[in-house]
C-alpha cells in the first residue's frame, strides 16, 4: 500500500512528509495531555456548574428562550437557546461576550442551521438562537456578566406574540 503525502516538499519518511518534526508541539500535547488526565474530571465539574447556571438564569429570566438539545446529555461547555419572537439582529452589535449566532458548522452560511431545522425550529427560530461556549478559564461573574447582557437584550427587543 503507498500512502499518498498530504504535503509535499521534503523526503522524510520515504517522502510522505516535508520538514522536522514539530518537538515543541509535541512535547506541548504531551503536557496537555498529562494535565488534562489529572484536572480534567474537576474542571469538567466545574464548567458543568457554570452552564447549568448559566441556563437556569436565562431560562428562568426570558420566557421566550428555549433551551436546543438535552437538558442534562450535553457537553458540559455548551449551551445554545432559541428565542421566540425575537430578531436574530438583536444580538448583532455585541462585543463583550463571545456567543454565536449560529452552529459552529454553518457560521460563514447565512442559511439556518440545518441541525436545528432538523429538530424542527422554523428558519426565524433557528435564526434566533445564542450559542455558549464555556470553558476553564470562565468565571461566575463572567457567566453573570453575560446572563444579564443576553437577558436585557433579549427582553428589550422581544417581539409581542
């Protein structure tokens, strides 16, 4: 069997691969990974609480917010809602958070996201719909911060039904 090179321009490894091999890089994951096997259990815990909280406040705060896929079978750093009656524009001019408009699949399309048409939001929802990513370095304040700034928004621009 010849394995094809994905890039070309060196003879290491009988040509299949240009260049040295990246050592600090490897040796860098090699860290990752240590670290990641002796925090990861806590820090997944921890994240978890943040988006439960995260998704208790914006649920409890904005009646038109639904929450997309599971309740608890979730990546713990990952939240996204849809909400009802409201212009996906609305959320346009923020800065000082990082959420997303769209599924991370379909950011550069203007269509709506077909994984959330699939669960059977209508285009203006799909369209209308926040994605949370949080991670290890976010804290309960910064998860306040943007709780309070997506609700304000949210109920400052909600349509009436």
């Amino acid at each position: 069997m010849i394995i094809d090179p994905v890039v070309y321009g060196g003879t290491q490894e009988g040509g299949i691969r240009p260049g040295t091999l990246n050592v600090s890089g490897i040796v860098g994951l090699g860290k990752a990974c240590e670290l990641a096997q002796e925090f990861l259990k806590d820090e997944n815990e921890k994240i978890k609480q943040l988006r439960d909280y995260l998704i208790e406040k914006i649920l409890k705060a904005v009646p038109q917010a639904q929450l997309n896929g599971h309740p608890t079978k979730r990546l713990c750093g990952n939240a996204s809602f849809s909400f009802k009656n409201l212009s996906p524009s609305a959320f346009a001019g923020v800065q000082d958070i990082a959420i997303s408009s769209s599924s991370a699949c379909s950011s550069a399309c203007a269509e709506p996201s077909s994984t959330l048409k699939a669960i059977g939001h209508t285009d203006e929802l799909a369209r209308a719909t926040l994605r949370f990513g949080i991670g290890r370095f976010n804290s309960a304040e910064e998860i306040d911060y943007a709780c309070n700034k997506v609700i304000e928004i949210a109920n400052k621009n909600m349509r009436p039904t």
